[in-house]
C-alpha cells in the first residue's frame, strides 16, 4: 500500500468518501463504458454500422463487467487497458463486435471516461467551496467582532479583528469558483481523435460522430483531438493546487493560532499523543498544511507532462495518471477537512 | 552572474529584449514611484493632507532618482527597499513630506508595482501569441499539405499532414488568449492595505483612497489587501507555464523531426558544433524544451509561497520575487523563439 | 483507488511484487511491533520495569495482531496511528501494560519502522543494480560490437558502437552502489527521543534503552533523536530518484532507437494498440522515462519536508508518508523494468 | 534584471560576495581557459602536436582575453559559448591553432570548467559548516542551559534546553561534511570525451591526454566522458538542498521563537517597516525559510535533467545551466546568514 489515500490505517486520516467514489475503479469502468456506447451508437447514427446492430453493442457495453485479472494483464502487456477491454467487449458483443471501437483509439476512451471524471469532480468542488464559504460566514458571525492581534512576518503588528483573519481565508474561495466556471469549457469536451487524432480513421464522419458523441454526452467538441496538447488537464490541476494552497494558508494560520503563549483559537477534537495526553494536537490545520504542500509538489510534474511528443505520447501522458488522481483526492480532503475544522472551532480571538 | 537571462555571453540565448525591459531595474523604479505619486494624489483627494502638499509631493516622486547604493544597502538591512526608497523620497520631498506613503505598507508599493509590470507583460505576451499564431498559419499555408508520417508513442502510426502536427502546436494558443483574458480581472487589482490589510491605518478613508488611486492607475479595486492571499499571482504564474509548455512541445517535435533517419524538417540558422562542422544542431528548438522544464520547475515554488501566514508572510512573498521574474523571461523568451522557429523553417514533411 | 501502484488494472504496469511486499500493511505493522518489543525489552535491561514483565509484553507484542478498523478510526482521530496501537497493546498485555511504549513517542516507533522498512529496500536496490548491470554486461556481449550513428543533440554526430551507447547506461549504476553504502550508516539509524527528542523521559536511562535497542535491531545509536533532522530520510529519497533518472536516460534512449527510420534496436513483446495492430509500443522504455520524471517530481517535496518547526512537526513529516513510499515503489518498479526491458532486446545497432 | 542575486537593490539582501566570486564571468572564462590550456599542453605530451607548439598554444591560451561581445554573439549562433571562443583563441595562437581543442568537444570544457567551479564551492561550503558550527557551539556555550518549551506539533509539549534545541540545527552539519567529502571523488573527474564521448577523436591517445589532463587539473580521471550520465552534478545539487533545508529549519524555528507571546529570543539587527517603526523582522530568519524553498524547488529540474538523450543532450544539459548556478548562490547565501543569525542572537530561553 504505497498510498495514503488507500491505506487501510492512515485512510482513516487520508480518504475522503466523496472524493474516493469519484475516482472508484466501478466508476472509472462505468465512464470507459459510457464512452463506448456512445460512439457504438453514434456509429449507427452515422451510418457506419447499422443502427440495430449499434444498438444491440450499446446496450451489452452498458452492462458489461470485465474481467479485472485480464484486464490487469493487458494493461501490463499493452501498457493502457483499452486494448484489452475492446477485446473483452467484442467476444460479448459477438456478431455486433463490429460496432464497438473501429475508428476509435484508446486515448479517446480514457482522456473522454477522464473528463467525465473531472465533471464529477467541479460539480464536488463547487459545492464545497460554496459550504466552506458558508462555514466560514459563520465563524465570521461567531467571533467576527473579536479583537486579534494582526501579524505581519511573524511578528505583532497592529490589532485586527477576527473577520480580517477569516477574510484571508474566504476571499479566494468565490475566485476558485469563477476559475472552476470559466474552465469547465476548456476541460469538459470529448476527446477523438482516433490512432493519429484527426479522426481519418473515422472517414469522412468524424464530425458527425463526434456531433452525435458529445451532444449524448453533454460535452464540448473541439474540431479535433487533444490527444497531445495538455494545457486544459494541466491548468484544471493548477486551480486544484490553488484550492489546497488557499486553504493550506488556512491551516498555517490556525496552526500558528493554537500555540500556547499566542491562544487565539480553541477547538474540539484534536488529536491525542502516545506520551503526552495534556496535549490536543492541531491535526486537521496540519493536514491542511500538508495537502497544500503534496499538490503544489505534484504541480509540477503535471507542467513537465506537457511535453508530448508527437500525435500521442505513452511517458507524458502516463505521468498525468500517476498524479492527477492523486491530487484530485488531495483537494476533496482538503476541502473536507477544512469544513470540519471550521466547525470545530470553539473560540476565536483572545482565548485565554 | 548566477543567472542565464543577465548573463553576459548567455544571456545572447536567453534573454530577449522586450522581455528584460519591463522588469528592468529602470521600470521597476518607475512602477514603485506610480504607486507612491498616486498614493500621495489619493491623500490629497481623501482630504488626509492638502491637495496642494499631495500634488508637490506627487509630482517630486515621479521625477525622483534613488540612489541605489543606498537602496541596495537599505534592502539588505530590512529585507525589502520600500523603508529606505521612502525615506530617500521624504527626504527630497522636505516640507511635503507628510503627504508620501504614510497608511501604506511596503507590500502595498511592491505588489502593485508588480501587477503594473504584468500588465504590461500580458500586452507583451498576447500580442506574441497572436504573432506566432500567424507564423504558424503562414507555415501552414506552405506545408501544410505535405505529407508526414503520424507518430504515437514514438512509433510511426499513421500517415497525416503536416496541417495535423501543427494544428497540435497552434491550438493551445487561443486558449491561452482567453485564459489571459479571463485571469486580467484578478491579476490587475490595486494592492492596498496598509500595515494589516484592512486599510485601517487609513482611518475611514481607505476606501476614497483606494478609488481613486484604482481609477488613476486603471486597476481593479478589491474591497482589502491580498497581502496574503496569492492566487491570483499563482494562477499568472501558471499561464506562464502553460505556454512554454505548448512552446516545449512543439520544440520536442521539431527536435525529432530534425533527426536524420526522419529527416522531416529543415531549418536555416542551426548552431554548429566546435567538434563536428558538419552538424546544424536545433539551438532554438532544444532551448524551447529547456524553458518549458524550467518554468514547470519553478511553478511548484510558486505554489508552496501560496502559504503565507497570518496578515504578510515574508518568507513566503520573497520566494516569488526569486521565481516569478524568472518565469516571465523563460516565457518572454520561448515565445520570441517560437516565432523565430516557424519563420527559420526552410520545409517540412518528407525532406529527404 | 487513487494510486496506480495499488490500483486494480493499471497495478498490471506500475506493481512490482517484491517492492509491494516490503511497504505492505502487514511488513509495517510487523516493523512498529518489532520496535515496541525492543522497546519494552530494553526497559526491562534499564531496570525500569521487572525483567519478566518486559519480557512477557514482548512475547506479547510480537503476536500481536492490531483491529485495523479501530486503527483506522484512531488515525483520523491523532492523526498517526500509535496512540491507538499502543492503547489496543497495553489492553492484550494486560498487567504487563506498564512494560509498553512508556516514555517513548509515536514518532520512536513510526521512523524506527520506516527505517527497519529502507533496510530491506536497501537490499532490494542494491542486489536489483547488481541484476542491472550483469543483465547490461549481457547485452554488451551480445551486440557490443555492433556499429550504431552516435547522436548529440539529436543530431547524427559520428559513429559510435553499441558498447558505447550501454556504457553510458551502465555505469552510474556502481556510482549509485557506492552511494547507498555511504548512506546506510546515515539511514540505518534507531530513532528514540521520546516527547521532545531527548531522551529525558527515559530519565537517566535513555543511552542504557538506546543502545539496547540499537544492538537488538542491528541499527546506528545516534546521540539524540532524529525526529526534526530529516536529511537522511531526504538525502535517501535522492537516491532513489538519482537511480531511476539514470534508467530514465536508457527508456528515452530506447524509445529513440525504436523509432522507424533510426531502426536501432528490437525487441520482443511490446504493447499493442487498439487501432493499429501493426504497432509495438516501447512500453517497458516508455514507463522509464514516466518513474524518471515521476520520482523527479516527488524529490522537491521531499526537500520541502526538510523544513521541521522546533522538535517535532507534523505537517512536514506527513508529508514524507505522502511521497517516499511511491517514490520507493517506483524505484523497485523501474530497476524491474529496466532488467526485462534489456532481456527483450532482440537486437541492437543497425537493424534494417 | 531577472535574477535577485545579481539584482541592484535585491542583491544586498540574496548576494554573497564569497559565493559569487566563484561564479563570476571572470572565473568562468579563467577555468574555460584552463581546461583548453591543459589539453593543449595534453596534445603536446601526447605527441599529437610538437611539444612547442603544444607550450606556445597553452601560453597563449593563459593570458587570453575574449572579446564578449562576439562571444554572446557566438553563443546565440550556437546554443554555446565554445565554438566562439575556440575561434578566437585559435585566431590568437596563429601558427599554433593545430594545438587548440581539436579532439575536444564544447561540452569537455564546460563540463570540466564547471567541475573547477564545484571544487571551490565546495571548499567555501566546508569552511563555511566549520564556522557554522562554531558558531552554534558558542550559541550553546551563552543560552545552552537555559530552559525552553519543546513543541512539538506546533503544540507546547515538555521543558527542554537551549542546547536540545541548538543540536537540532546543528547536529546534520557534521553528516554535510561528510556527503561532501564522500561525494568529492564523484564529482571532481575530468570531463574528456571528444564529440561522442569515447575519445575516439583522439585516435589512441585519449587514455594518455586524459591522464596528463586529470594529473594537471588535479581531477579524477574516469574511463570516458560523463556527456550524458549526471547523477554526480545532480547528487552534488542535492546536498546544497539537504544544506539549505537544514537551515530552513532553523531560519523557521527562529521565525517563531521571535513572536510575541513566545518571545524565546531576542537579536540584534531586525528588518525595519516602512509602515510600523516599532517592529522588528527577523529577516535573516525568514530569508533561511525562503532559500530552503527556493533549492526544494530548483532540486526537481535538475532531477528532470537526468534524462539526456544519447551522447549528449542539449535540452536536458542547458537545464542545468539555468539552475545549478542559483542553488550554488542560494546555499552560499545561505550558510552566510545563517553564521550572521547566530552572531545577531542576544538572548534564548524565557526572554520575556
């Protein structure tokens, strides 16, 4: 168990239930599927294949449960698990097999099942920071009035009030949401391109299959792949890091708010010590702290990963699967977590 | 000289004119005294001091020279020059003295100096995107047709054309346009708080303050300082990179394009070798994956200055000033190069 | 499943058994009890608890196997699960309970785990490099001689042979042997402080309990722990990512040889594609460049964990749990790679 | 001005002047040149050229001066600097051109320059952990005794000394010291390889102009070049982030231990506010913090920067250029401070 996120003790500090559905292997195989019954039937609607037999393959494709052992074994023979999964599909679509895939590549299935992930993704983030704006209104309501010492480069400055410090927390959050409103049509749009990303492979019918593909499935339709251009999963990490930071901000603050000798805050639930049970560690505003820390880590690594070579790139685009998750189920904890910490807030100001 | 872009023999492959003069020590000067002069035309608006005392103070800062042994010597004392650059100015201000930077903090000036320095970045940049848009185009219209064999994970796939590959280069460009477009509104904001950020140090007048000098200066007004809140700056910082990425990209194609076996472009103007006069190496195409890596390097540092703590950090808020400036000349630069790259392309497709 | 290292079909590519074996839940779990053991001996020798207590909270200890449902719920209530550990021992030990943990800190157990853990990686690396380089004298053998166009800067310089091309493959790998055994005896450290680091809670005893343990468990005694001084731990990360930087340089290399016109090398069993049966993809040399760029991502994390606020801190060293496990099992994974990548070859040089 | 190293103002606080003598042009031509005069001479015992012409050359080569207009100039053309100056120096030494850097390649100079440039870094770096650590010594001989709060988690946890904390900064210098040592033998090699790397340029006489070369330049001497295997640029870049980070770590204990409420130190020195006269920053200490992040960030280039493709790599090596040079200046900086800071403290303990 490299990761904390599945890690059956340090889960517990890690998961987040939301955030884990989202990226769930029955949900990243329902959204592969979702993709491929879509272009099954938009092959029928475009005249590919006929529309019966395009139907007949949808219907088995949305049902289909694969064979994970052989699907495991193709993604280590292949390198990506569509080729296998095709196959798979195929010998249950028997004599309809014909309309499953011919034209697609495997990167449109998994960029598409990806995007569909990400849909997921905003409309939990969106809510959350709506909710997070709400707690924080509250706390500004609780403790808003009181007195705190303003702090500048570690050092005491002049008195604040409690909402000035609340202020720094919450004002990014209504920019996280415009960012996440104005990027929606830069990330939701469906990838096909086929084996070289111009949709040759479909004809002259690409444009209609992907008409048909992206209406069905309520996303955008570029004119052509995005097989190897990266900008918008790449700035979709950056708004997810610039959330984490945000609140990352947040819980340096509180952390620094909980020493004794400062005491300018009190909550409920911290964590206890294996030698020191007078002690209530701040762990939720840590945590904070270290989830800002891992995305803007990872961040750079997505930068470097747009780099592709050519019409597809196996390196670059296989690195965006070893961190995009990653910092997707960072963001959803963070912004769980700091709920949960604005809620456990007992005090603010002057608390001793 | 620890850096490439000051360097004297380097510095003729990386820096780029345009690039260097809106950061110039010159211009940043500039910027700090049009925050100072309208801060002390705001003071005089506000009814702080006489309009009279605002504008005699004004007008003395917009033709002040520091001396920069001073400043230098002044910096190192207290960590930034604003101390001893207002001291240099109330010195040479005399009885108008109390018109200059009082209720202002020193982030004030620095920050808003900044966006003054991106704002005329974004022209620079947006007016190069559009430039290397036409290149682009233009290498379109006499190659585009030609045939080149489509590569997907570094193996020949499928036949397509020249207009496929460089569809793949242009793309992002517009994106970038409107991303530009998007994040102005957020980047483009007076920065104005005074010791704490609450504009309380200007009594109840902070906000007259604040309107007028946004209005003079042509930037946005946010209700309170963003001291401590540096999304925007980061999100800037992340265009940055989006773009030199796009720009890698398309340096690691011509790259694998030049190899001979592939032979699929050439180029005049390549650097030769000291050992190897035969070789026409890809100087510029190289150099553009070179920036790109560098910009997804420095941009994980810019997202770890996301944590500033309490009212104004200043370990976090430095570390921008080490990377940031640095990222707007790679980007400056990848651009120029880009543009000099299409325009250097002698043929493209099949070359053999 | 957020990771690809555990996740149930893209585990196929990124998995590596023995790598696995040596990071999993019941290896860490047998590393915190085989400190607690020691733990509870070595007081027993102190004299702070009756030796035959000691002794029985060991036998204990040694069996013992945790509720990791409870374990789960107690790391997200401490934010580390030893308090709880501890709690669910202390209650099997019954009246032996004051023979466990006392005096010693979470953090003793965690890193003396995680240290007892790089022991057995060390072993793993080091016997895997072996493999590597006999595996690289192999294909020396085999296709040494052979002619190949030597390239810089992906340009066709002047010709080389094979031998040449491996040598620059092979040889950091004895540079990288001789670095973990310098660093063994910086690593291979107990970590014991108690609460604040030094020992004081151990009374007088602390050096008596320290070199007990030491001696049991075949570690370094420093004079003092380790909890804030994290360079080792950094330091080790290093090298994990210096190694798979180096095979990083080979997987780039063969995915350039592999390209049809250069035509450099062949080999058996490459993926297959979804539309274009007539492809073989370079998986294998592929996934050496993604674990290069991937461990190349993670080391600054690692660098930015080394900042630890005064005895302890949570959020840096949070963040070490977040990258070194997979920044380990990518390690393993590429060395595992790397081996078959070279067994597959088929033929090296000219091969057309 | 991009850099704040170099930066007219910004340089009083990040230059040092030690640190920066290594790395100014000055230095840089003089080792460029030192390499070409040993291998001229290296070429004459070699009996590749007469010995006279081999001892006219190196004089030449000594004392030469070159033009840095054509240089710049020269790099731009090339992406480097050395065929310019090997053209100028050749139009120097006249009738003994033949006995200038033919066999050589760019990289052999710049590489074996830059291991010249490393060599005095490295002696400036160990004298300055020696002082560093005297410096800490004196620092536990004033305050050792007295008591401090531990903290661990941001939390108040148990008493300890001065001296428990003083030892956490203090104790890894030692371990520098010695990855310093232990890394010496790795990074001081010559670099000689002619344009492929296998000194097949110079015909069978690389083995003898390569040890006259080593035994001249006091380097080790490897059996080929090190073109494109970097792992010992890339470790040596790595300890000047494990130095920094442990400096961080104390800059950001000291950052705390100055604040109000905790008031656990006091220094002579503080950073002025042009807004709040009474305050007193602790510039130098934040400055640690922000270099320790500067480096953690720039480690991850250099990591990418392992993957060079082939003999040589232009894009992967340039990277090193732009980043090399500022952890160098960062870490100088850094241990500078660092030794300022401790001298600054005037108290430690209880200085309330």
């Amino acid at each position: 168990m490299t990761s904390v996120f599945d890690h059956p003790w340090l889960g517990g500090l890690f998961s987040d239930a939301q955030g884990s559905a989202i990226w769930s292997p029955e949900q990243q195989i329902s959204h592969l599927l979702t993709f491929e019954a879509a272009y099954s039937r938009a092959l029928g609607i475009a005249g590919k294949v006929p529309s019966d037999m395009a139907e007949q393959a949808a219907l088995v494709i949305e049902t289909f449960e694969p064979n994970l052992t052989d699907l495991k074994a193709g993604t280590l023979q292949d390198g990506l698990p569509i080729p296998n999964l095709v196959a798979q599909i195929r010998n249950a679509a028997g004599k309809n097999a014909a309309a499953v895939h011919h034209g697609a590549t495997s990167q449109d299935v998994i960029d598409t099942a990806l995007v569909l992930t990400l849909r997921e993704l905003t409309i939990l983030l969106d809510q959350r920071l709506v909710e997070l704006t709400a707690a924080m209104v509250d706390l500004t309501e609780r403790f808003g009035d009181r007195s705190l010492m303003g702090r500048t480069r570690m050092q005491a400055a002049l008195p604040i009030t409690v909402s000035d410090r609340i202020a720094t927390w919450m004002l990014p959050l209504d920019d996280h949401r415009v960012r996440l409103a104005q990027l929606r049509p830069r990330i939701e749009r469906l990838q096909l391109g086929g084996p070289v990303g111009n949709r040759a492979s479909m004809d002259d019918l690409g444009q209609v299959i992907a008409d048909d593909m992206a209406a069905r499935l309520g996303l955008g339709n570029p004119p052509r792949a995005w097989h190897a251009t990266r900008d918008n999963v790449v700035e979709y990490a950056g708004l997810l890091s610039l959330v984490t930071g945000t609140l990352g901000k947040m819980g340096q603050d509180v952390c620094l708010m909980t020493q004794q000798g400062i005491d300018e805050i009190t909550m409920k639930g911290g964590g206890s010590s294996s030698a020191m049970p007078h002690k209530q560690n701040p762990i939720m505003a840590e945590l904070l702290v270290t989830l800002a820390k891992f995305n803007a880590t990872q961040i750079s690594g997505m930068h470097q990963a747009l780099i592709h070579e050519q019409e597809r790139s196996g390196a670059a685009w296989v690195l965006e699967w070893m961190l995009l998750p990653q910092m997707a189920a960072a963001t959803a904890r963070s912004l769980a977590v700091a709920n949960k910490l604005c809620v456990a807030i007992t005090n603010m100001g002057n608390c001793k």
